[in-house]
C-alpha cells in the first residue's frame, strides 16, 4: 500500500498546483489553500492572493446575512482578511457620484479614520528625526496658532495633539475651524480629553513645516512607495481628508497588522512609538492611543461626548482589537491575535458621530461567520 500512498499524494500536489494555476480572476485575485504565512500583495500590481473562506472551516450559511446587513446599512465596500489573504470582499451601490457601480478601483473617503493614518505619518517623521512629538506645536505653526496667552499656548505638545489632550475649548461653534480665532482656552494641556477635530488636522501643517514638503508627497514618498498606498488628501472646508479605495485601506491596515513592517522592510522602525500609538496614550480615555481606538479597555469616552463610561469600544469584536474609525462608518479595523483586518466604508449607517454600535453588531455578525 505503501506506492499507492506515495502516488496518491503526488497526484494531490500535482492537482493543487493546476489548481491555483487556474484560479486567477477578473479582478486580479488568486485563491490559494489556507496557510499561516504572512502575505502582503506587490507593490506595484493589483493582484492579491485569496483565501477561502471553507478553507478556513467558517461557517458560509451565515454569509449571507452579513452581506445584507452590509448592504441594509448602507455599506459601499467590505474587506476581510486574514493572514494578509482576502478572505471576503464585497461591493454595493454607486461611487460618491452616483455616476458608477461601486467596485475595487473606486475611491471612498476616510473620514477620521485619515486620524491614524496621520498617527503612522507622524511616528515616521519622527524616526527621520524631522520632529519630536515632546516638542511644541509652536515649534513648527509659530506662536500665535492658537488664541492663548503663549506660556497657555507653549504647554501644547505634538503629542497631545495625538492624544486629542491639548486642553482647547470644545465648547464652540464649529469644532473643525482651525483658525486662531477658533482655539480657545479652556484647561492646561493634558488635563481633558475632547475629541476635537482643529487641533488634529493642524498635525498636517506640523509635518510640512517639519519635513518642508507637501502632506500629499509625505504621505506617497513614504507609504506609496513602500506599501503601495495610492490615495490622497483632499482638502474638504476646515478638514484635510484621505480619500483611496478600500483596497488601499486595507493595505495599510495590513502595515499595522505587522507593526509597521511590510513584507521584510521596516517602514515605522520606532518601536516604542508604535506600541504607545497602538496602546493606552494617557489617563483620561483608556481606549485612546495616538489617534487609534483601542478595544478590551475599562473606561472609554466617545466623540462629542464629556463623560467617561465604564465599558469596551466593543463587546462583540476581539479584546486585543485597534481600530481607524470614521464619520459615516469607515472602518480599519485590525486584529492581531486572529491575523486579521477588517475594512467597512460607505454611508451613514446611523446618526452617531462615530457609529459604534454599528461597528459591534456587525463584529457580531463576523464572529458568527467565523465560529468564534
């Protein structure tokens, strides 16, 4: 029996390999059986490897219910993947037009999610020691970028513009005007914690001054090049705002998976910056790095909001979970212990400023898919 054996699993290996041959698809994707090694796509090509979700052993009678919960709540795209692998991928509806069916080469805003992209640019400039997030903001806006008295206005550092814990007014008309005019005193800086638009997107002009080129070059100079990040910032009233595909997003979701590594190249090399943006930044919000939303905490304080309450991000999702979250639902959401990254974008799915009870009912539905 023993030829037999040894014939037989010839066989299955020559199956395989026509197997995954053949699989290639309209949309540049090749399925391969499961495997626990990392993959990252190529730079400079739109295919991407896939895994099935059989393969996985996840349960596909409950598919179905999640991609019309998806679709319910107004979702544009969704991505899964697990070990850099996409394991689902999904489109509805039209582009921000309304002009085009909605597919993997369309762009979608981040929102603030654009929040931990710029957290990740940040830590790179810093590496290239073109700042230090201890110095003060005034270093690289000037004194005056603000409406304090300037020993106020020099307590303000780089990192608490990170931490959203520049102790500015939140009591105002409009929380994104980023004119002088606009920031108030209202506490010492790293006395509060308010989720305060202004102080955030002014991180864009620090990172200019500091490196002397544009937002949009940074930010393709540093993450196009090296993980193939193809979006842009837009400029949108008072907000600078990252607009790319999801399949973008999930590139650069994949790049946190991996603690700011890509495929052998370190891209964010600063390791204790990286574990104080994916972790607790401060006492204030315990489910708040630097500009990442943290799950499994304690104590957590939500947008537009003063009060602290004494519960997770997210009931439903994994503990160990960080996650990009934006207006109307953009999601990168990232979980090392399961090697996985999670990419929702599309309309409001309801009136929050950040929809997080969406975001746990459909960490519900995945843990159903996935049997967990």
């Amino acid at each position: 029996m023993r030829p037999f054996n040894f014939l037989n699993q010839i066989l299955i290996v020559v199956l395989c390999v026509i197997v995954s041959i053949g699989c290639e698809s309209e949309d540049d994707t090749v399925t391969n059986p499961v495997s626990e090694s990392m993959y990252f796509p190529e730079i400079d090509s739109d295919q991407w490897e896939t895994t099935s979700p059989e393969s996985l052993s996840w349960n596909t009678d409950e598919l179905s219910s999640l991609y019309s919960y998806l679709e319910d709540n107004k979702t544009r795209g969704f991505i899964l993947l697990k070990n850099g692998r996409i394991v689902l991928e999904q489109y509805w509806g039209n582009d921000i037009l309304n002009t085009r069916a909605f597919d993997v080469n369309t762009n979608w805003y981040w929102a603030s999610a654009g929040k931990s992209l710029t957290a990740t640019l940040v830590g790179i400039a810093q590496q290239e020691g073109l700042l230090s997030i201890n110095d003060k903001t005034s270093d690289y806006l000037g004194n005056g970028w603000t409406n304090l008295a300037i020993e106020k206005e020099n307590l303000i550092s780089i990192k608490n513009q990170l931490t959203m814990t520049t102790g500015l007014d939140y009591v105002i008309d409009n929380l994104n005007c980023t004119d002088p005019s606009c920031l108030l005193y209202k506490q010492d800086a790293g006395n509060q914690w308010f989720y305060h638009n202004a102080p955030y997107t002014l991180l864009k002009d620090v990172v200019e001054n500091a490196s002397g080129e544009s937002y949009n070059v940074f930010t393709s100079n540093r993450l196009g090049s090296t993980i193939g990040l193809s979006g842009s910032w837009r400029q949108t009233g008072d907000n600078n705002v990252y607009w790319s595909t999801a399949r973008d997003m999930a590139r650069f979701g994949l790049l946190i998976l991996n603690e700011g590594n890509w495929s052998g190249n370190s891209i964010l090399n600063d390791a204790n910056y990286f574990t104080e943006m994916t972790t607790t930044s401060q006492d204030l919000n315990l489910s708040y790095g630097y500009l990442w939303w943290l799950n499994g905490k304690s104590q957590i304080i939500f947008p537009g909001i003063e009060t602290a309450f004494n519960t997770s991000l997210s009931a439903e999702a994994p503990t160990d979970l960080i996650s990009a979250m934006g207006k109307n639902g953009q999601f990168i959401s990232i979980v090392p212990s399961e090697n996985l990254v999670m990419i929702r974008i599309g309309e409001a799915p309801d009136d929050s400023l950040v929809p997080t009870i969406f975001h746990n009912e459909l960490w519900a539905k995945i843990n159903t898919i996935m049997m967990r």
